[in-house]
C-alpha cells in the first residue's frame, strides 16, 4: 500500500514481523532484501484504512513470507492483560517506534514477535521480494549497516537474547484477525 500520509512530518502506521525460526540445530531469524531500499529486512508493511494492526501484519506475512500465519506462534509475555470486556484484545507488540523514512515523514511501527518450527509452506506473492534469507544471531550480527538497520539487529538481538526464553508462544488463532 502507498504512504496514505506523505507531507513532511506526517506518520504512517507500519507494522513489522519478526520471525524466528526454532526447527533449526541453531535458531534463525527471517529478513528479506527490500526491493527499494535496498536493505535486509524483517517481513512488514503499511496499515491499510480497512484494517487492524493485527490484520495487517497477517496480510503481510502471507504476501511476503510465504507463511500461512497460522502456521507461526507469536511471542508473548508471560504476564498479560488477557481479555477485556467489550473490546478485541490484540496481542502485546514486541516493541514499538517512529523512524523517519527517506521522504521527510514517519512510520510509527508495531513489531511482533513469532516463531516458526518449518520453512514457509507457500511461495511469496508475485511483485514482492523473493530474496528471503535465514541467519543465524552471529551471522546476523557480522552484518554492517549498508547491508541492514542496525535497529533491526537490535530487535532480533533482544528475541535471540531474551524473548526466546522468557515469553510464551501462542497459537496465533487465539486472537481475532
């Protein structure tokens, strides 16, 4: 979807899926190269207008991983507010932050966490990037910022470190898309 915001100090809602793929003898985490940035990437995209976060991110792992999303687990704190009365609770982001991006505006960015135990079941959409790559923590980290933000080895940095260990993996399914 294109900017629905473009004017100089505009935000943009963008939300990110981190993957980490546990099947592996070492755990992997997913980025793709980015067709116009030209940098590796976790999967994600732009909010569109008809849908939640939540919503969003399932779009855009199918189109762009090649994952059925109920195929993945998203990463949960162990303490969570689990059910409200009169409203759809979403699942806790993994983090959240407002980046500028190369047009003079901002995307403010709702990042989750998931796992996978197999590689993608489908092919990723037509018209999206298909240089998919898997790499492991110490792999990730040889990497130098005209290769990936090192914001998003940060992220990775902080699942493999932290996340992994000390949050529960939950059936995506138990959240209302």
């Amino acid at each position: 979807m294109p900017h629905i915001h473009t004017q100089p100090g505009q935000h943009d809602l963008t939300v990110t899926a981190y993957i980490i793929r546990t099947d592996t003898p070492e755990p992997q985490a997913l980025v793709h190269m980015h067709r116009k940035l030209r940098r590796l990437l976790p999967v994600g995209g732009h909010v569109e207008l008809h849908e939640t976060p939540w919503q969003s991110v399932a779009h855009e792992i199918k189109e762009e991983s090649g994952y059925v999303f109920t195929d993945l687990r998203v990463l949960q704190p162990q303490i969570r507010l689990m059910n409200t009365r009169y409203v759809v609770q979403h699942p806790y982001a993994l983090s959240m932050n407002t980046h500028e991006v190369p047009e003079s505006h901002f995307h403010t960015d709702i990042q989750y966490g998931f796992t996978a135990k197999a590689a993608p079941t489908t092919s990723v959409q037509e018209g999206e990037s298909s240089d998919l790559r898997w790499m492991t923590q110490t792999e990730m980290n040889a990497l130098g910022s005209d290769l990936i933000f090192m914001s998003t080895v940060d992220v990775y940095n902080f699942m493999f470190d932290q996340v992994l260990q000390e949050w529960e993996e939950v059936p995506v399914g138990e959240f209302t898309l």
